[in-house]
C-alpha cells in the first residue's frame, strides 16, 4: 500500500489561497493609502495659507496686528441715509480712512489714493473690496456733503458720519486719535493719516502708514488676502 507524500501542492489547500488573497489585499490597501497620504501632503503644501512675512510688510507700509481685534458694534449714517453697522463690514475686506470734507490736504490725498488703489485690483480683489470715510466732524459732515464730497473719489466708496461720541469710541478701537482745533472764528480737525483694513469677519485686521504708495499698498494687500482663512 502506498503512502501519501507529506509534503502536497499548497497551492491547492484552499485556506491557503484564502491567506494569499488576503495578504494580497492588505498591501493593496496599504499602498493606496500611502499614496493618498503623499497626494494629500503635496495639495496641503500648494494650497494652504503662506506665511506673513510681517517685516517685509512694513516695508510695504502695511502694519499686521498679531491677532485680528474685535471692536464694539456701532451704528451710523451713510451718505445715502441709510443706517450703517458693523454688519456692513461682514463679507469684504474694507479700507477704512477716518477724516473730513473741509481737510485741505491729508484728506483728499488719501481718497485719491485709495480711489487708485482699488482701480487697478484684478476684478476678484476689487469685488471684494470696499472704501469707507468716517467723518470725524460730524457737525458740518452731514449725509447730504458727504454725498457730494465721497463719490467724487469713486463712485463706490462709501461716506459715514453719525453721533459725535459714536464716532469717537470707533476712532479709539481703531487707534485714530484726532482733536478739534480752533482756528479765529473757524475750526479744523488734526487727526491721525493712516488707513485701517478690516477683515471680512468684521474684525481690526491692519493698517496703512502713510505715505502711501498704491503698488506697495496693493502688493501687501494681495499678501494679506491670500494669508486670511476665510
């Protein structure tokens, strides 16, 4: 009678094969996973925010605050009548310039600056921009002047004025000082010459130092965009 070699084909034990399968299917996943681990570190790399280089923005006149500040809710007049808040600020990034319609100098620059800042933004940046003056002499800046005096710069910008002591507590949250100075029978305003940029959370975000240079300004700007995960 003949004996059963001890040592059979493995390849056709059934649980065997069973084994191989599943081993098979284990590297599978493994190396599918390792790709996409790979795959999802290059897209991370290419499309998240790139870091501020902060000192090469104050060399572009752009200062960045360490944390973006939350400021007290207010409400105010555009040049339109219409109520305006810091809702209004939600959505767009916004250039903010405190000053007035009687400012024989500082004022008007800024405004036209501004106005040439925003002219020459690609047509995505520009749409989600927007340019407010804050009166800071609401007494003889009433909705009707400043409806003359803004839209002169550009049609969009946008002019506030409002409650003296309104006013006041947003120019302090937004570091403006400014004081009424007599001059005879008339008064000016002295006032801080920087520009203030809002994020579109609503929050302080940066500012501007004057002088201004547009192409320095609109360099920062992009940089600013492109870092804020909005």
């Amino acid at each position: 009678m003949s004996q059963e070699s001890p040592e059979k084909d493995q390849s056709s034990h059934p649980h065997l094969d069973a084994d191989r399968k599943r081993g098979i299917r284990r590297t599978v996943v493994v190396l599918i996973l390792a790709v996409a681990l790979v795959i999802g570190m290059l897209v991370f790399n290419v499309t998240r925010a790139p870091v501020v280089d902060r000192e090469a923005l104050r060399e572009q006149g752009a200062v960045l605050l360490e944390q973006p500040r939350r400021f007290t809710d207010f409400e105010l007049v555009d040049h339109r009548g219409e109520s305006f808040t810091r809702e209004d600020l939600k959505g767009k990034w916004t250039f903010i310039f405190f000053g007035f319609t009687h400012c024989p100098d500082i004022c008007p620059l800024a405004m036209v600056d501004l106005s040439r800042l925003v002219n020459e933004l690609p047509a995505d940046m520009a749409e989600q921009t927007q340019v407010l003056m804050v009166s800071l002499d609401p007494a003889r800046d009433t909705p009707e002047v400043l409806a003359d005096y803004v839209p002169y710069f550009h049609e969009d910008f946008v002019g506030v004025t409002g409650e003296f002591l309104t006013i006041r507590r947003f120019a302090n949250e937004l570091n403006v000082a400014f004081a009424k100075v007599t001059q005879g029978d008339d008064y000016t305003v002295d006032h801080s010459g920087h520009i203030t940029l809002i994020n579109p959370k609503g929050d302080y975000h940066a500012i501007f130092t004057s002088p201004f240079n547009t192409g320095s300004m609109q360099t920062a700007y992009r940089t600013i965009v492109n870092s804020f995960p909005f």
